[in-house]
C-alpha cells in the first residue's frame, strides 16, 4: 500500500511541501489529497478529520504521522539515504532541519509563501533581515563542510534540504537574491525536478484571500514599473 500524504494548497503550504518533496525527491510511491486552507465554512470540519488540525499527515495503512519533521523521521527509518550516512554530517543535518521547524519566525511572517507571486518591494524588517543572513550562513557553512561533490548542502538530496526548499521560494517572492555558495544553493534548489513540479501544479490554486500579498502588506511600496 502506498503513502497517503494529506497537504494544502502547493501555492501556499510551505509546511506540506516538505515531506511532499522527500517523497517525490527519493522517488517514494505515494498518494497526495488536498485540504483546501480556505477560510470558509467548512474549514473546521475538513481540518477536524486530522490529528493536530492542521496538514500535513502522513498515513501509512493504520498509522498516521503529523507534523513535518515527525513525517520525515518516520520515512527516514524506512528508507535508506534520506539522512547523510556520515555520522558528524548527519547530526548537522538534523540541527540545521530542526532549526528551520522551530525558528524563523520573523521570515515566516514577513515572507509568507506565494510561489507564484513576486513582491521584491516588500519591506525588510531588522528581525527579517537577522533570519535571511541566518539561513545565508547555514547554507554557506554547510555547503563548505559536507556538500562537496554536488549541489545540495550534503551533496546529494537529503531531508535538509526539503526543510529549506520554502526558503528558496520565498527569497524568489521577495527578491532575496543570495550571495555566492547560498545563492547557489538556493537556485539548485529551485532547480530540482520535484520543485518545478509543486511549482506548476500550483499555479492553478484558487487565491486565498489570507493569503493575499496585498492585503497581508498594505504599506509595501508600489511594485516599479
């Protein structure tokens, strides 16, 4: 039987694209079902049906795993090659992961994820600024200590780098353009088969009125040109 991974809207849902491209990435069969995060009647009932109320959930026959790194973990265990092998590598991998899970708070709220918007106008606020030179540093120092030999922060694919794929849209979104081995970084992300694909099926999601950029950002300078 194949993975059923419940998820939100591709457009919207940073949380859900995380096990969705460990999945897609690593080739792993599985079955993907939307639950619309628009704010209408029935969003209580349709978010009522999972764990924690909220996407994404992994089900796995009689089992289900919520919350993205849980997911993660629990694919990790059951297949091979989603964490480096080498020990002090794969124990940065997890910190770098689940520094990203837990923080950011201020990129969160003031980067929110529209992959097919472009807002590069967007106000930065010192706390935003604080998160993007954080995230810089972390692809740029992991890169130069266990990425050699390939594009991504290991090298190869691991779960890391699904937890930073949002990133690479947001800093899209908002003009955030990298320097050096992070600007790197985040095109060979932007790059990789699985995003392309969230990104086009994405482009057709109904807008989300809480997700508007216009309205979440009412004092943004206008757009040039």
């Amino acid at each position: 039987m194949a993975y059923v991974l419940h998820i939100g809207e591709k457009n919207y849902s940073s949380w859900s694209l995380r096990p969705w491209l460990v999945l897609r990435q690593a080739a792993i069969p599985f079955e993907e079902r939307t639950v619309s995060l628009r704010e209408d009647a029935g969003k209580a009932a349709r978010f009522a049906r999972l764990p924690a109320g909220r996407v994404p959930v992994l089900e796995d026959g009689e089992v289900r795993v919520w919350d993205s790194l849980a997911i993660a973990e629990y694919l990790a265990e059951r297949h091979p090659g989603l964490w480096p092998a080498d020990p002090r590598a794969r124990a940065w991998a997890r910190s770098v992961s689940a520094e990203m899970h837990a923080g950011f708070g201020a990129l969160r709220s003031g980067m929110s994820m529209d992959v097919r918007a472009r807002r590069p106008q967007r106000r930065r606020t010192p706390e935003v600024l604080a998160d993007v030179a954080r995230i810089e540093r972390i692809w740029t120092e992991t890169r130069a200590r266990f990425g050699a030999g390939g594009q991504m922060l290991f090298g190869s694919f691991t779960i890391a780098d699904a937890f930073y794929a949002p990133v690479a849209f947001r800093f899209r979104t908002y003009g955030v353009e990298p320097a050096g081995e992070a600007g790197a970084y985040a095109r060979a992300l932007l790059a990789l088969p699985g995003m392309r694909e969230w990104e086009a099926a994405g482009r057709d999601d109904p807008p989300l009125a809480d997700h508007d950029l216009d309205r979440l950002y009412p004092d943004d300078p206008p757009a040039a040109g």
